[in-house]
C-alpha cells in the first residue's frame, strides 16, 4: 500500500479549525473536529495536527483576517501577548474614531510593553518597520473594511435608509433578517423603502428610531432582550469609599466585580449571571467547596474583573445556544467591548444563528437602554439592602462585617435577587420606559418595586447615619460605578488583563464552611418534610418533590455505603 502523501494545512484552513472549535459552548473533540476538517476540505489531518493548531502557538489566528487564503506559513509574533494586547487597542481606538497612525502604534506598544507583567524588567523590543509591517498583515485595520456607523445624523437622505446603526451579525445583511424573521413572528410589517421618514420640523432624518420599532414588531415581546453590564462594588458602605491595591503596577479595586444581566422584555425569562472577578478559582469557592455552576451562575475572570472582547464574544455564542430554535431579538449598547465582539464573530464565518444583534444608538431621547433605565438600580436596590441588613447583624454580635463577608455570600445575594426577588412587571415596566417597544403615549411610571426597596433601605441606612439617607441614590448606584470606556485607560486596561490569578477576591478573612455529609442532609430533609406534613394545610407539590429528592438521596447513600465496606476489605 502506499504511503499516503502529507498535505500542507493553509492559514486559512488552520483558523478555520479554530473557529469551529470555538464555535460550540461544550468543546468538540479532536476526533469530530478531524471528521468535519476532511469532510470540509477534502483532506486528510492527524489528531496531533490538530492538537498543534489549537494551542497557544495559534492564538493569534483569532484576532487575524487573512490575507493571503493559500498561504502554508504566516509567522507567529515574537510576543504574542503584547499583540493579542495592541490588536485589542487598536480596534478599540477605531471604533471609537480615533486616527490610528504608525507612530501611536508604536507608542501604544511601548506603553503596554512596561504595564503587561510578563514583560516587566525585561528590555523592550526596537518596534522597527518590519515589525511594524509583520504586524499590520496580521491584523489589518478596520478602516480597510466595514467601520461602524452610529447616529443617522452623519448621513445624507440617500444613505438614511441603509441599516447602519443595526448591527447584525447572524445574516449577510439586514433585509435578509427581516425576511428571515416572517416565520417566526406574526406581524409582517415590511421596511420603508421610500424616502426617509423625517421628524416633526421635517429636516432630521429619525430612520434608527423607527427601523428600530418596526424591527422590534417582527418578534414577539417574549422575544426581545436586553443585555448589560453592572459594574459592581459588592461591599461599598454608604460612605462610598473605595478602596484599591497596586498589583505590578497596576491599580485595581478591592471587591469588584462586573455583573452580567440578562432578561427578555416581559421580564418571563431571565438568564444566568454572569460574574467577572479577579480569581480563576476564589478561595471562598474552594473552601466550601461549592462550584460556581452550582449557584446558577457562570463566573469568569481577568485582570480587570470587568468584559472583555474574549468574553463577550464567548457570551453571545452562548446566549445564542440558548435561544436554540428560536429567533430573538437581542438589543446592546454600543460600547467598545460589544463592537469588538460583534466584528470577531463577523470574521469568523461562523454567526449567530438564531439571534439578531441591534446596537442602540446613543444619546437619543426616545430610546435608551431598558437595564440602565431602572433595572440595573434595582438589582442594586436589593443588594445594598441585604448587605445593610448584614452589617447591623454582624455588628450586634461583635463581628466585623467588612471581613466576614466574602465573594461567596455575595453571589449568593445576587442570585437571590436576580432569580427570586425583582418582579417581571419591574423588568416589563422598565422595558416600555426604554422606549425600544414603541413610542411612549404618555409617561410610563417608575415601577413601585424599585421605589419601595429605595425607602426600606432609606429607613434601614437612618438607624445609623441618618445624614446618609439624603445620599441614599448615590449609594444604590454611585457614579463610581458608572461604565469606563475613556481611551485616556485603555492601555492600562488592557495590560491589566494580563496581570496573574488572584487567590481571592478581596480582603475578606477565610471562613471555612464545614462540608455537608449524607446523613446530615438526610436528617435535615426529615425534618424539612415532617414540618411541611405537620401543617394543617401543607404544600402537597412541595412534600412530593421532598420525597422525589429523598429517594434519589437514599440512592447516594446506599451507593457510599457500599463504598466503604469494600474499602474496608482491602
């Protein structure tokens, strides 16, 4: 038999490996990714091919657009981190309209070179053209392609009617979502395709406020969501100081965390959270030894503790496997992290498949993004007042609540408050106070639940300092908290997510939350299902499911008994 002969693996072959195996949530595994490359290509791969290509070494074929298609070879960076870092900034900075010349690339490079820790105390590198030159064919500039557009008042009538503020990412264009959408949804309302609609004075072009409404009518409002980010100061007092340490050169806050909210426009589905914070692994995680996925959350960290391009973009693809047979309309704001995100899928030839991204307009009167509108305040709202509550338990029994509290305890909150507390007719109600659902008639309300969290803590906060109940708005959602995207930041940003893993999260002392056994849950199950038997009207759901998780119970511990007396032979 002959031998078989080796076919070369192209760039373009090798990042297409890559985007298919980013592409799914649960990672495929090297025997599928080999079925699906040959079948795809038409050409034979090992296993450890493919193994080579996933590695590190390949990192930098996600954030490349390929120029030359059959091109074997392109060579890697010298400094890979220091590129993944300047890519990040330099699309950053165009985005945002900002004149990115070589000489600031340069510039951008050095300062990053003294922030990323790798890199400290070794002597930079001379930035020559040819690395300059090896660096732009990595990793083209955005002016070459699609930049973003986003206020309609930059345009001409004629260029009013293009979907330029509606950035969509699962079809080719916008025209093919709409049309897409007709099997999905139940009103069929087709675009204008006249002249543009003007405002009252008959002069402003308004043409993202309406596509935007006559979008959100192609899809039931079970359909439309909203995503957002809530910075996140999770043991601020109300005396709002903030306290920060210096982490190789970088300043970074103590107990922070970045909150990543989720829900549909009816408030009937609300996601997971997500979490960023500083630790791989916090330790209060560890020592109770509770995963994070126990909690109903998905935790996530870097340097910063805050998005980032790699996460977003991990988020959406997430959030669209989730919306698994369906169309959903997904609305975000138009910062810099959720662009990025937005064109690193574009260029990956792997959409979305069943969400429709719309980019927000900013700084319109009649639409605004629904969390920012109230619901994030009163996600906040909740949570200020389970940590007041803490704070006078803690302090009646001696104990220092700034200390025995720790990131663990504070999730908790969270998803309390996220899962259980806040009511749908809130989310709903902030939802039509946005305006993304159709102009607003008359002034919509402040739903009553956010006004009444806002006076229990009001009260709450008085028992102590009652000069800080006049300031009571600013410490449900001080300004501290307020998103940064400042490009005076933005290397140290970006250098910062690069700093190595916290062990913790913040100051707190180690508590150690003593493990559960079996039989100590199965006691504790006795007595929760002989209390609700000894009411005189007792859940009958609640006893039957008591009873289904006992029985699965008995299993585990017929199964660990077994265990241990096989143990016991040997």
């Amino acid at each position: 038999m002959p031998p078989v002969r080796r076919q070369a693996i192209t760039i373009a072959e090798k990042k297409a490996i890559r985007n298919f195996y980013n592409g799914f949530e649960s990672k495929p595994g090297q025997k599928a990714i080999k079925e699906w490359f040959e079948d795809t290509f038409q050409k034979n791969i090992s296993q450890a091919t493919i193994s080579t290509v996933l590695s590190l070494k390949y990192d930098y074929l996600d954030h490349t657009d390929i120029v030359n298609e059959g091109a074997v070879k392109l060579r890697p960076a010298k400094f890979p981190v220091l590129e993944n870092a300047l890519a990040e900034w330099r699309l950053r900075m165009e985005q945002q309209n900002v004149s990115v010349s070589s000489e600031s690339i340069r510039h951008a490079a050095m300062e990053l070179w003294k922030e990323i820790p790798v890199y400290q105390n070794q002597p930079p590198p001379a930035f020559s053209n040819g690395w300059l030159e090896k660096f732009k064919k990595r990793h083209p500039f955005l002016t070459q392609k699609e930049v973003f557009t986003t206020t309609s008042s930059q345009l001409s009538p004629q260029e009013v009617l293009r979907p330029v503020s509606l950035q969509q990412v699962s079809h080719n264009s916008l025209e093919s979502a709409e049309s897409s959408s007709h099997t999905h949804t139940q009103n069929h309302l087709p675009l204008p395709n006249r002249p543009p609609i003007l405002d009252d004075t008959g002069s402003q072009p308004v043409s993202d406020v309406v596509r935007i409404h006559e979008l959100k009518n192609r899809y039931a409002v079970r359909d439309i969501y909203n995503m957002d980010e809530i910075s996140f100061f999770w043991k601020l007092t109300p005396k709002r100081i903030i306290r920060k340490n210096n982490v190789a050169g970088v300043e970074r806050n103590k107990a922070f965390v970045t909150v990543t909210i989720c829900c549909n426009a009816d408030g009937t589905e609300r996601l997971p959270l997500w979490i960023i914070g500083y630790s791989k692994e916090p330790r209060a995680f560890r020592a109770a030894k509770i995963p994070p996925h126990n909690l109903n959350i998905i935790w996530r960290h870097n340097g910063v503790a805050m998005m980032s391009d790699s996460i977003m973009e991990e988020w959406l693809r997430w959030f669209d496997s989730q919306m698994e047979g369906r169309s959903v309309l997904l609305l975000l704001d138009t910062s810099s992290v959720h662009q990025t995100s937005i064109e690193n899928i574009r260029n990956s030839k792997y959409p979305l498949n069943n969400v429709l991204v719309v980019l927000l307009p900013p700084n319109m009167t009649s639409i605004s993004n629904p969390c920012e509108q109230g619901i994030n305040k009163t996600f906040k709202a909740h949570y200020r007042r389970f940590w007041i509550y803490d704070i006078l338990l803690k302090t009646e029994k001696d104990i220092n609540p700034l200390h025995s509290v720790n990131i663990l305890q504070a999730v908790r909150w969270m998803v309390d408050i996220w899962d259980y507390q806040i009511e749908p007719a809130t989310i709903a109600g902030y939802f039509r106070r946005s305006g993304v659902l159709g102009p607003l008639l008359e002034a919509e309300p402040e739903p009553f639940e956010t006004s009444r969290i806002v006076s229990q803590l009001q009260q709450t906060v008085s028992r102590f300092d009652p000069q800080k109940t006049a300031d009571i708005e600013n410490f449900i959602d001080p300004p501290e908290e307020l998103s940064q995207d400042r490009n005076g930041q933005l290397v140290s940003q970006i250098a910062a997510q690069f700093l190595p893993d916290r062990d913790f999260e913040t100051d707190e002392d180690e508590i150690i939350e003593p493990s559960v056994s079996l039989k100590d849950a199965s006691k504790a199950l006795d007595v929760i299902l002989k209390f609700e038997q000894q009411q005189d009207f007792g859940d009958l759901n609640f006893i039957k499911t008591l009873n289904v998780y006992k029985k699965s119970h008995n299993i585990k511990i017929e199964k660990s008994s077994k265990m241990e007396f096989i143990n016991s032979l040997f």
